[in-house]
C-alpha cells in the first residue's frame, strides 16, 4: 500500500491496511512530502483511538462553546430548561463569554458569583449560572482541571412554606372571585395533588379517569414523576367534576386548562360587553401563565379583615389616613398581611399535610413524584410545621405517667442517692 495519484489528478491519495480495514482517504495534498506527512498522522490517530487515547480539541471561546452546548441540548430539554439556560448564559457570556474556555480558572469562577452577589442575585440563582458554566466545560474537557477548586455557594434549604386552614380559605375565596375562570380549579387541584404548576398545566382529559377517580400526569420535572397515577381524594374529582360541565364538547387530547383571553375588569361598562369575560378559548393549546390571576388575588387577601374574618378592608376617608373594616370597624394603619405564598407552597402546602398526617414517606413520595433517592432530603425541606404540632411530639418524648405507689418508682431513699458516687 502507498501513497498514489488518480489518472488525471494532482491530489495524492493515501491507501494502507489497519487492523485488517483498508483505508484509503485523499490527503488533500499535491506534494508527495506533505502527503506523507498527513498519512503518518493519520497512522497516529488510528493508533491512538485504538488504544483509547481521546484526541485534544482545539481552543474554544467560551460563547461558542455555549452555543454548540445548548443546540445539543434543546433536543431534550423543555421550554422551561431551555429559559433558564439561556437566563444564566445571559449573565455568563458578557463576563466571560471572550475568553478561551482552557483559560478560565477557579479565581475566575469565584470573581463572577462575588459581581453577581452584588447585584443583587441569589445563592441559587448564581450556583444554576455556574453549574450551566460546568456543564460547558465538561463538554470541552475542560472542568476536570478547576474543578476542586470551584466552591458553589450555600443554599438555604428553608425556602418555602405551608398555608395555615385559614390562608387557605381566605386565597380560594379571592381564586373564586377572579375574573379567570380557571384560577380556582387550578389552584385548587393544585392544594389537593401537590403536583407542579407545568404539570397541571398541560394537563389533558385523557389524563384524568372520573370512574376511577385517578390522575395520570404527563411529562414532569423529574423521571421519577413522569407517568405516575394518584387517586384523587374527594375535592379534588368534585372540583374537576364541576370544571368539565363547562367544556361539553371536550375530547381526550384537549387541554383540562386550555388558553384563554379575559378582559379586563371595567370593560363592560366601558364598551358594553355582556356575559362572561372570558373569550377565544382554544382546547388544543395549554394555558400559558396564570401570574396576572394568581398576584391579583393575593393582593385581594389584604383586604379581608383578620379580626372579624367576615368583613372588608377599606381606605378611611379622603381626610384620614389608614384603613377600616366595614363590618367590625376595626381600624389599621396599613393593610393586613394578607397572604403573601408562591404557587410552589401550594405543593409545600400539600406535603406538609400528608407528613403531618403521618403518611409513610414512599406513598408521599410516589404521589408527588421523589425519586427514591431524594426522598429523605424532600420530605425534610416540605415538611413544615405549626407549633403545636411540633409540642405534640416533644411530650411523646416523656415518659409515661406512674401512679404513687406503683412498684416501679424506686423508694425515697434510692431517689436521694440518684447520681451519687459509688461507694
């Protein structure tokens, strides 16, 4: 086998056997002496892959390598996964997006989560910019060499909290005054599955089972979630029940929470419109956000009064400052709290009950979707809960109480040498 010229052609092409594979590529060269060149270094590499030696890539900027990372990425992440890469590439690559991604060092890593500290960013939200940075890097063989010496930032593991009864009761009450039709149902099924606000959102008629009142969710955040079916306790198929008397004509593959406009309150008297506010309801695509709905009742919960329960809070007169119950006349210099929750308490919410209620942590954890292997660590960061709750197990840590004269109190005088030195 040798190097040769095709008939007609200046191009040498190189012909050898390795590990009985004959190949035969053109070098791209017209002399004979770099045409050697290039079939010794392709020798090279085929013994070198043979033997597993990996070949090193070329230096790369590091926002080229991004934009490769996440085009091999996008096949398999969801919309959301793919916001929050490009949330985190947004405050990484005008920082160090110019620099090669073999030149970035651990000083370098720990310069940018002390600038984005300062701006104002979160522990967490400073640890997914870096993670999006490591995973980059691995791609390019580059992490390995920093990698003990990058120190991701504390997290706080307390974020989060369960709605008291009465939280509760005052949020449904606002959900069921809104505007949104859906807010209520959502929020509701929400409280009684503790499943996440993506899956209940693109949630289908196909999913839910009324005869045997189960839920089966789609795609969820995590494998272990994915594809699980939960029995619907009592208000969660009557509110479900009450939500598809208004779909008729629903079908399988439609939207349990389909898109949907609402107009704006103060519309009607302004332009005349008559009937339900809301309109160009679209089964075939999933609510988009259900924000505007869900602050807008929150902020409607400050408004109830917390003495009477019953009453609302209203601003005193024009000439006077603060504010009044209609009903009881309490008066306040500012707004009562209210209830001021994310939508990711609803599911903290929900945890906390089941553990309250003494659930076994495998039946929690397959009815909201925890791996096995996480499944401690959850429960401890959902469960939350009340004082008395908390009193109850600390007086099941004392000791039952022994009736005077029982044989078991030892006589007076033991009790006196108690924790005395032995003679």
């Amino acid at each position: 086998m040798a190097l040769t010229r095709p008939k007609g052609s200046k191009i040498y092409v190189m012909d050898f056997m390795f590990h009985g594979q004959r190949i035969r590529e053109t070098t791209g060269m017209s002399s004979i002496t770099r045409a050697r060149e290039v079939q010794a270094k392709r020798k090279q590499a085929l013994r070198d892959g043979s033997a597993g030696i990996r070949k090193a890539l070329a230096p790369r900027l590091l926002s080229t390598a991004a934009e490769d990372w996440t085009d091999a990425k996008k096949v398999t992440w969801s919309a959301s996964m793919c916001s929050v890469a490009n949330h985190a590439l947004a405050h990484l690559l005008p920082v160090l997006g110019r620099k090669l991604v073999v030149d970035i060092e651990a000083t370098d890593v720990s310069k940018y989560q002390k600038t984005r500290l300062k701006q104002g960013a979160s522990n967490g939200t400073v640890n997914i910019e870096v993670k999006a940075l490591r995973q980059i890097m691995i791609k390019c063989r580059a992490w390995e060499r920093i990698k003990p010496d990058v120190v991701m930032l504390p997290e706080r593991e307390d974020v989060g909290r369960a709605l008291t009864p009465d939280e509760e009761s005052m949020l449904l009450y606002e959900c069921g005054q809104s505007r949104s039709r859906i807010l209520l149902p959502f929020v509701t099924l929400a409280l009684e599955t503790g499943a996440r606000f993506d899956t209940i959102r693109t949630l289908q008629w196909s999913n839910i089972d009324f005869a045997n009142r189960c839920l089966k969710f789609g795609k969820d955040k995590t494998a272990a979630g994915t594809g699980r079916t939960i029995p619907l306790n009592q208000r969660a198929i009557e509110t479900l029940t009450f939500w598809a008397q208004n779909f008729p004509k629903r079908l399988p593959h439609h939207y349990v929470f389909p898109c949907e406009a609402c107009r704006q309150s103060g519309t009607e008297e302004t332009f005349g419109f008559t009937g339900s506010p809301v309109y160009d309801t679209d089964p075939l695509q999933p609510i988009g956000d259900i924000k505007t709905a869900w602050e807008t009742a929150k902020r409607r919960t400050k408004r109830q009064c917390p003495s009477c329960k019953n009453g609302v809070v209203v601003d005193k007169k024009e000439s006077d400052k603060g504010f009044i119950c209609e009903a009881c006349h309490l008066e306040f210099d500012e707004l009562p709290a209210g209830v001021n929750v994310r939508f990711h308490d609803l599911r903290h919410t929900a945890v906390s009950r089941m553990v309250a209620a003494r659930v076994p942590l495998p039946i929690i954890a397959k009815i909201v979707g925890w791996s096995t292997g996480t499944m401690a660590k959850m429960a401890a960061r959902y469960g939350h809960f009340a004082m008395e709750e908390l009193r109850g197990a600390a007086e099941a840590m004392s000791a039952p109480k022994i009736e005077a004269g029982s044989p078991q109190i030892p006589p007076q005088s033991e009790v006196k040498n108690l924790g005395s030195k032995p003679n």
